[in-house]
C-alpha cells in the first residue's frame, strides 16, 4: 500500500500487480490531509471547476493477459471504495485487490464501508 498524491494529476500512483497494470489520480476538494512526500498539501484542482463535486478516484490500466483465461468482459469487472469508519480521506491510501482475500461485499452495503459498483 502507498499514500496517494491528492490534486495532483501529473503525479497519479501507479499500480501493477498479475492481473492490472496502470495508474490511479485522486481528487478531493478542500483537501489539507497527509502527502507522501511529507510536503504541503494541495488543497484543490483544477478538475473542480465548474464542477459540485466533493471528490473523484480516477483509474487507468489495463487487465494483464494470462494464460488459459480468457479476456475480462465489462460485465465481470467490478470496482469498490472503502472509505474506513468516518470516511475521513485522509491519508488516502491505495492498495491491490489482492490485499483483500474477498473483495467482494457480502454484507449489507448500508452496513458496510465497502461500496462495490456493479454493471446493471
């Protein structure tokens, strides 16, 4: 896991693990928490103009081919946040899917922290 760069979108934390390669940028809007780097904290971008927006998670990459599996179709790829008990954002953290041995929510989502999106 690594803290991530907050408002600013030319230094996105990259990820590669087996299955996903590609970066993540992260925005939050009045943001004053920790930097990775210890330096100061850029509290705001310019994606928020115009814009009513708290926050937004940005990721792009790409599934890693493997043998004997076929590609991933929209359908069968999922995504979730997990915000901790008070959703204070700060630090942000990001981390693999393969952190959790089951990604997948399997309690209420009005009692979970977990917030999965799931295709329609």
């Amino acid at each position: 896991m690594s803290t991530a760069y907050v408002n600013q979108p030319s230094r996105p934390t990259e990820i590669s693990t087996p299955h996903f390669v590609g970066r993540v940028s992260v925005f939050v809007k009045d943001f004053h928490g920790v930097t990775p780097d210890g330096s100061p904290p850029k509290p705001d971008a310019v994606y928020f103009e115009g814009r009513s927006r708290k926050f937004a998670i940005l990721i792009e990459g790409k599934f890693r081919a493997r043998a004997g599996v076929k590609p991933y179709s929209a359908s069968e790829v999922q995504f979730g946040s997990d915000f901790g008990a008070s959703c204070s954002l700060a630090p942000l953290v990001v981390k693999p899917p393969e952190a959790d041995a089951d990604p997948v929510q399997t309690t209420s989502p009005t009692r979970s922290r977990w917030a999965p999106s799931r295709p329609a």
